[in-house]
C-alpha cells in the first residue's frame, strides 16, 4: 500500500519526546531497521492498514508523531508477533506498537469503552477476549 | 501421580469443552490435573511495555503461589495463559530489578526467582509420556479423520516461549498421528485469527477466519483441531453468516482436549460438543466415532 505522507524530517524531531519514548516504553532500539520490511511481509493485518509496520517504525524513529498518531495501524496490530520472529535484526515491532499505544492511553484517551460492545457481545466474548481486548485498548 | 495445573478463566465458563475433556483424560494417563489453590486470572495478554509493571503482578502472583504449594512445574491449557505465565515467569528469572520490585509489592513471603517450569499440555504428552506411549492407549483410534492442526500466536511467538519450532510446528501433528487421525498441513496454520480485535474490529476478524477456514478446507481438512478459546471464538462465531455470504461449508472446530478424550475411550459427554462450533458432531458420527 502506498500513500504519500509529505513530512519534514530533522535532527531536532528524531530527538524528541516522541522518540525518546517509543524508545524508552518498548526497550527497542529503532536504528537497528534497515527497512527490509518483512515485517510487512509477514504481518496478516497489513491490508487492513494505512501505513505498514515497516514505515511506522520509520516514521517512530524520525520522531513523526503526527503522522503515527493520524494513522489507525498500531490499533489493528493484535499484537501476534509475525513481525519480531521474523525480523532479521532482532527487534521487536509489537514493542513499538505497544509503546505508541500507550503513548495516547496514557492520556486517559481510550480506544474503546466497554460500554459501546453490544450487551450481547459481552456475555458471549469469551474472558481472555474482554480482558485482552480492553487490556490493549483502554488506559 | 499429579501435576499442578493452572485452568485460567475462560476454562471455567466458554470453554469447558477444553478443560473438562483434558482432565478427564490426564486421569486416564495416570496423571491427575491437580489445579492450584488460589490462583487468580493471568492477565491474558504480557505487557509489552518495559515499565508497566502492575500488569505483570496477577501472573507472578501465580507462580509464586505454585511454588508456594511446593510444585516446580504448572501444566497449562490455554494457549493465551501459557503465553502470558511463560514470559512473565521469564522475566522473573532474567531481570534482578523488576524481580525484587515484583516480589516486594506481591508480598507472599517469599522471593519468587521464577524456577516453576510452566508447560502446555501437548508438552506434557509429547515429552512426559510420549507419542508412542500415548498411541498405545488409544481405545478408539480416529481413523479417516482429516484434521488440520491450527496453533495460532501463542503457542509459538515469541520464540522465547514456544511450545515448538517457531516456523514449522509438529506438536499437533504428531499428536494427531498417535491418536490415530489423519492431519492436514495447511499454510495459515501459525497466523493470527485477529485475537483481541474482536472487540474493536470484528469485520477485520471475519476476513481473518475466512481466509483461515478456506486454506484449511481446501487443503481437505474436515475439521480445525485447536487449543486457544479466542481462537475458537473469532473462527467460530461468525461460521454461520460467512458461509451463506461466501459459500464455504462450515468447518467443524474441536479442541485437541476433546479428541484426546475421544480416542481414549471416554465417555463423549465429558467433551461437550453442544458448545463447539461447526457442529463437529455430525461429522465425528459419519466416522463412526460417536453415536
């Protein structure tokens, strides 16, 4: 999938508070990516994406935090992990999509409110979805 | 002999299908399912973020409470439990900091080092009593049944955890060789059905499951062997509208707890078939292996 993104880059944003965060909350060392995009690859959620895993962690890196933020791809990652067995440079990208994640949790934005799952959806969903479910998607 | 055992919550209400057939069977085996006293819920899912901490409380808690019992090893069922104990109990074992942090605000009275060994179930027949032993119990063998082994995430990833070669599992396999059943490669069987999506995008999970259900099927399975309740849901529930809006059949799912009991020769109520979907029973009665 391609979409053009016009974006600045400079030392200033690859140092900020974003970056620094990303990388402090996931333990992930984002300059190891030499952007071979496997994780793409091998993501069965990339479809569904509007920006691929393989550039979220260019843009996570480069400190573009609005343009991580106007895109929905951390909030359709399940977190299966596709990505980290498969990268050739050791890194983790459930990390970073967790890190980002919690960046807007934090902030008491929550994804999901339990209270918008149809009632009888909740009765139905089995424990380890609901609690997996708002484990990942509320603050 | 008995092994301590960690059901977890959903075992105890969706997917009694999986649980009850497993303990029921164990006994057979000779080895009793003797499930820990006081354990709360695991969490579900690891934190993935290096200071969230709190959420790594319930599954310590766990742990440290089974070795609290005096056992060394904790047998696990469902595959989201065993992912989340695993790499919790990992991380007791490797990081000093969090480990004394975790053990002082848990306060059980002792220093949990994260010496429990946790396994899966499939673990324990594959590596306590064997493919060829378990073969040789098999009362009713689960001869012409094509099934097509499904072990989704965590069973596998990270690699740190796997139950299994993280590409090219066996475990289901060889199970379903010694109980006699026929299994079915099929190149989705380690992708992710869409796991906790289901409560935000459930249209994403349907497309998951076809794509999951039609490789199967079309490799020839006749049923999906599993081991996860949200799998089991996120491929299950939505069967019914799916095939009327692509024209798949449905595709029976079982859990592997279910054909273990099966193939031993117990009594079929203990599986609980009236809470799977695809209704497995019909097809398990045309192979003779229910009446």
């Amino acid at each position: 999938m391609t979409r053009k993104v016009p974006v600045t880059i400079s030392p200033k944003r690859s140092r900020s508070e974003f970056a620094r965060r990303v990388k402090e909350l996931s333990g992930q060392n984002l300059q190891l990516c030499y952007q071979c995009g496997l994780c793409s690859g091998n993501c069965p959620a990339v479809t569904n994406m509007d920006i691929s895993p393989r550039r979220i962690i260019e843009l996570a890196r480069l400190g573009l935090e609005d343009e991580i933020a106007n895109s929905k791809t951390v909030w359709i990652c399940a977190s299966c992990l596709a990505c980290a067995v498969n990268c050739p440079r050791g890194l983790d990208l459930s990390k970073v999509m967790e890190a980002i994640r919690l960046l807007t949790l934090r902030k008491n934005i929550d994804h999901v409110r339990p209270e918008d799952i149809p009632l009888q959806e909740r009765c139905e969903l089995p424990q380890i979805a609901m609690v997996s479910g708002l484990r990942k998607f509320t603050g | 002999m008995s092994l301590a055992y960690y059901p977890g919550c959903t075992l105890k209400t969706r997917a009694r299908n999986l649980e009850e057939p497993a303990v029921a069977s164990m006994e057979a085996l000779g080895l009793k399912l003797d499930e820990v006293s006081g354990w709360n819920c695991c969490g579900a899912v690891y934190s993935l973020a290096d200071d969230d901490l709190i959420h790594r409380v319930a599954p310590v808690r766990n742990l440290t409470r089974v070795e609290k019992q005096g056992k060394m090893e904790l047998v696990t069922l469902c595959a989201f439990c065993l992912n989340t104990l695993k790499r919790a109990n990992l991380l007791m074992k490797e990081d000093v900091e969090k480990r004394d942090t975790l053990n002082t605000f848990i306060d059980e009275g002792i220093a949990y080092n994260g010496e429990v060994k946790v396994v899966h179930l499939l673990e324990v027949l594959r590596d306590e009593i064997g493919w060829e032993s378990l073969a040789q119990k098999v009362k009713l063998p689960l001869r012409e049944l094509k099934a097509a082994p499904y072990y989704g995430c965590t069973l596998l990833r990270p690699r740190e955890v796997a139950i299994d070669n993280v590409e090219a599992p066996s475990v289901l396999r060889e199970f379903l060789k010694a109980l006699g059943a026929t299994p079915i490669d099929f190149g989705e069987s380690t992708q992710c059905c869409g796991s906790y999506q289901i409560i935000s995008n459930p249209n994403d999970i349907s497309e998951y499951a076809r794509v999951i259900l039609s490789s199967a099927s079309s490799h020839g399975a006749e049923a999906l062997i599993l081991t996860c309740p949200l799998c089991d849901y996120n491929l299950g529930q939505g069967q019914k509208e799916l095939s009327k809006k692509s024209g798949l059949g449905e595709v029976p799912l079982l859990y592997f707890t279910q054909l273990l009991a099966l193939a031993l020769g117990l009594d079929p109520q203990v599986c609980h078939f009236e809470l799977n979907y695809g209704s497995p029973e019909s097809l398990l009665m045309a192979k003779g292996l229910l009446s």
